[in-house]
C-alpha cells in the first residue's frame, strides 16, 4: 500500500519537475529549481534531466558570491553528490575539495569561539549544519585521494562538533549525524577496522530511524530516500564488511535485506552497487562451481549494464573488475582480460593507483591461472610499487600474496635458482604482519584485521614448508588456519586449506600400504609416493639442505633431486580478491 501511494506521488510531481528542471537558472528560479532538484534527488530519480538541471545549478553557483545563506551551501553539497551520482564535470570534485577545505578551517575556528562563550542564533545554526553536510563532502574527498586516516579525522570531529554544539531539541540533526557515521563506517571498513565499521552503520541506522518518527506522514520523498539509506547501511555496510571478512552467510543475509528494500526503486545506482556486491558474494560461495558461477556473473553483468547505461565510470570499472575475476575462476582468460582492461583505462586516466594495483593483482592471477609464472611475478612486482606508499591495507597485503604464489609456483616448477621456497615465504609474512591487529585496537578476540586474507597467509606459509618437507612448521601454520575456519566461509580458501591438508598428509613420519585395501596397490602410484615421502624425510631432518640430504641416503646430489618429481598443477591457482 505505502509502496503504491509512493510510485503514484512520485509520477504526479514528475511533469512538473521536468518542467523546472530543463531551464538554466536565473536568480529568481534558484529556490524552486534547489526545491526540485532536492525532490528528484530523494526520490532517487537520477537521468538526463537530472544531470542537466546539475549542470544549470553548478555554473548558476560559479557566477554568484559565495552567500552565508543555508540554501547556498545546501545547493553546493547537492551538486557534489549528484556529480558524483551522474558525473558531468571533474572540476566540480576539485572545486568542491577546495572550497571544503577552507570552510573546514572556519568550523574549527568557530568552535574555538563557542567554547569561549559564544551564542549561535536559530539562522546560524541552521547555515552551520549545511556547512558540516558540505564539509562531509570534502572529507570524502580525502578518501576518494586515498588519505583515509584524514579523512576520519576530520568526521570524527564534524560528528562531535554537531553532536555537542549544534544538536538542540528544536534541530536533532538526526540526517545530519546519519550522513557523517555513514561516512565514518565506509572509511573504517577502509582501514579493515571491521568493528568500528558496524558500530558506525549501526549508529547511522539508528539517526534514520529517529529521523523518521518526526517526518510528516505522508512524505513519500523522504521516504524513498531513508529507505535507500537504510538499504546501503546493510548492504553497503554490513554486507560489505562480511563480505571482505569471509564471513558468507552474514553477507548474504544483508544482501538479501538490502536487496529487498530497493527492489523497486528508481535509483539506478544504488540498488545496481547492491547486486554488484550480491554477485561478489555469489562468486566467493561458488568456487569453481560452473552453475554457482554462471548465476555470481548474471549478477555482475546486471550490474555492469545499469552503470554504463546511466554513465557512471567509476562503478562500471568497478563491475568489470568482479567480472575479470568470476571468468578467472572460470578459466575463461580472454575473457577476463577484456574486463580488466576496461577497469585498467579507467584507473589510468583518473591516476587512482589503488585502482591500478587492483589491476595488476588481477593480472598476476590470470598470468598465473595461464601457467606463466615469470609474468606473473613481473604483474604483482607492479601492484607493490603501486601500492607501496598507501594506507589501504588489504590491497597492500594482497599484492605482497600474489607475488608470494607467483615466487611458490616458480619454485614448484624449479623456476627459481636454487629452487626453494624461502622467497615466497617472505612475502607471505609480509602480507600477515599488514594485517596484524595493535594490541590496543577495540573488537573481537581476533590478531588480525582481516581473517580471510590472513587465513590465505598461514595456510601458503604452510604449503611452503610442507613443500620442502619441514612438517612441524607446515603443521604450525596450519594449526593457525583452524582458528579462523568458522569465519571464513570463502569456497577458494577451503579449497586451498584442502590442498594444504593433502600436501602436509604426504609428510607423515611413516610410510606404509594397507595390506586389506587393494585399491592402494597401484606399483607406479605408491612408488612415486614412497619417492616423494622419501624426500621430504631426509630434507627435513637435514634443515632442507639438498646436499647434506644426498649424502644421508647414499645418493648423488642430481639423483636425489630427482625424487621430489613432477609436482601437479593446483586446482587453486586463484586466490580471492577483496
């Protein structure tokens, strides 16, 4: 019933926006044409005529002198988001990071006089709340610049600045507070702070909540636009942060939530980010399932259509990204690669280096998954230059991985000289420590920031041991990966714990054949097992010395080289993405 009075309200005020909104703006047209952008915004009605009426709004802006009017400021926040909505003009981010920065500058020095005794009236209450929304603009900005430290700084402050110093019984500053703890719980995620993320979305839900007991009834607007929120408060939100932790079923469930509330919505954003991220979660739950996968990609490519129809950039890279992933997982290279490339143009011509790593990674997987160790290597070489000086932690530790499987394959093929593993192990430990949580961070009794990523850290740095025969630290590593398997539900690090599992098998101290289950009597299959079995011993009690090891069994350096064998391809050569 609510959801028919809402669609019915929304066409009836259409043809008269329309109207409105195709006109450039004169000063006597600046109210109604911010009163009807305002109302197109909230309803989630985001086309053509939008982003013109946009551009009517930001050059009317650029002509007038900057006014201590709400409306003002108001207008400039509106053009930010719906720029970033329907992008029409780079320089209206620079123009708007800019003008943040300084009136930032102006909050701080305003708080200074409030706490020596200042008085502010209801008008300027009311300016300086559409100046904290505009301010929240430019701290998005800092995180969109890969400053997410700043950037959290600066809404921490903006919150207790409002909360302690605008709020009043008259003017709660719910939407206000809901906006600055949204953004705090996007950065958090970030900074992989998974706890501090939640108690951010979770406080944000509660200001839309309180918002919305004193919106007049039948403000359908407003109802459409909280119900977005809410809906990227769990999807975006919680969805996400399980999403990146591994935790499946969690994702899932906020997905599905989420999903469900802007089933019908006519934003073409938001619900499209939300199934973007529902085929993520698909693709981490499918494996290398073919029918699992093909429904993860449906999702993706839904996705992907929407953000190119609408001409948003930014997030249809983002969508091929996904994509260049679920057809790695498919083995479907070429594929693959022309989805990355799409993602790689756009990361290039906005410099975003985050983005750029990301791209290498990828490619270092695909290279790999193609059997092409050495170009591989020479991928995820590129992803730590780009990567190295970032405060994004995942996307560093992911880089320094993907070169450790590169160096691990290598060393599996005898690409490296001398043929070990102890490189790949290093980058590996590097990878962990990233992700190492302080001893004073809030959360859960957890000594990571990410289980997943860390779970994909122990169990390589077990199979490089158990490759070189040193079972007491293959098995200490993987005692490590047993206390995250109940959070990490992603079906390649299963799969990968599988192959782990199986390779520290080989290491047992005995050797031995069931003399009741002829089904073990293959000659050709025990006797290469004996050989491996016997390789591995004399390794491990020889500290992995090959030569020392020789002498033990009696045999030439060369021969006993030999017995490690041909070591299979694994069937998980790719390793999850963020």
């Amino acid at each position: 019933m609510i959801e028919r009075l809402v669609i019915e309200f929304m066409d009836q005020v259409q043809v008269e926006a329309s109207e409105i909104l195709s006109r450039p703006i004169r000063d006597e047209d600046f109210q109604p044409q911010l009163k009807q952008l305002k109302k197109a915004y909230k309803q989630g009605r985001f086309d053509s005529r939008v982003a013109a009426a946009n551009q009517h709004l930001a050059a009317y802006l650029r002509t007038v002198k900057e006014t201590e009017r709400p409306e003002y400021y108001k207008a400039r926040t509106l053009v930010y988001e719906l720029n970033d909505i329907l992008p029409v003009d780079p320089e209206i981010d620079v123009w708007t990071f800019e003008d943040g920065q300084r009136v930032y500058r102006d909050l701080l020095q305003l708080s200074d006089r409030l706490a020596t005794g200042s008085r502010l009236t209801d008008f300027a209450r009311k300016l300086v709340r559409e100046k904290i929304l505009f301010c929240a603009c430019y701290g998005h900005g800092l995180k969109r610049r890969n400053e997410p430290n700043r950037a959290k700084e600066i809404f921490h402050w903006l919150l207790d600045f409002t909360t302690n110093k605008i709020v009043t019984a008259q003017m709660p500053a719910y939407g206000t507070r809901a906006n600055l703890a949204h953004n705090l719980g996007s950065i958090y995620r970030a900074l992989e702070q998974h706890e501090r993320c939640e108690a951010m979305y979770v406080q944000a839900l509660r200001f839309y909540h309180d918002r919305m007991k004193l919106r007049p009834p039948k403000d359908f607007d407003d109802l459409a636009f909280t119900t977005r929120r809410l809906a990227m408060c769990i999807g975006v939100g919680f969805g996400l942060v399980q999403l990146t932790r591994g935790s499946l079923h969690r994702a899932e469930h906020a997905l599905i939530t989420a999903r469900s509330l802007v089933a019908r919505s006519p934003d073409p954003i938001v619900p499209s980010f939300i199934e973007l991220l529902y085929g993520s979660m698909g693709r981490c739950q499918a494996g290398t399932d073919p029918e699992k996968l093909a429904e993860a990609i449906r999702s993706l490519k839904l996705a992907r259509r929407a953000f190119k129809q609408h001409g948003h950039p930014r997030y249809h890279a983002r969508a091929c990204s996904e994509l260049a992933l679920a057809y790695t997982a498919q083995d479907k290279f070429d594929c693959a690669l022309m989805y990355l490339n799409v993602a790689e143009d756009y990361a290039r011509r906005q410099q975003e280096h985050k983005w750029l790593a990301n791209v290498h990674i990828r490619r270092s997987r695909i290279r790999r998954g193609q059997g092409d160790y050495e170009q591989a290597l020479t991928e995820a070489d590129k992803a730590i230059e780009k990567i190295e000086n970032s405060e994004e932690i995942v996307a560093k530790a992911d880089a320094y991985i993907v070169r450790g499987e590169a160096q691990f394959y290598l060393a599996s093929t005898g690409g490296l000289a001398p043929p070990n593993y102890e490189v790949a192990r290093s980058d590996f430990r590097t990878a962990l420590s990233l992700l190492k949580k302080d001893k004073h961070a809030h959360g859960r009794n957890e000594k990571t920031l990410n289980p997943k990523i860390a779970s994909v850290c122990v169990l390589r740095l077990a199979q490089c041991y158990a490759r070189e025969g040193n079972q007491v630290n293959a098995k200490r590593f993987f005692r490590r990966w047993t206390k995250y398997k109940a959070i990490v539900e992603h079906e390649w690090v299963r799969a990968l714990a599988k192959e782990v599992a199986a390779d520290i098998s080989r290491l047992d101290d005995f050797f031995s054949i069931s003399s009741r289950n002829p089904a073990e009597w293959n000659y050709d299959q025990q006797f290469n097992r004996f050989r491996a079995w016997f390789y591995s011993q004399a390794m491990m009690h020889t500290n992995n010395n090959a030569t020392e090891a020789a002498a033990l069994t009696g045999l030439s350096r060369p021969v006993f080289v030999k017995l490690r064998g041909p070591v299979e391809r694994s069937h998980t050569k790719h390793s999850p993405s963020e």
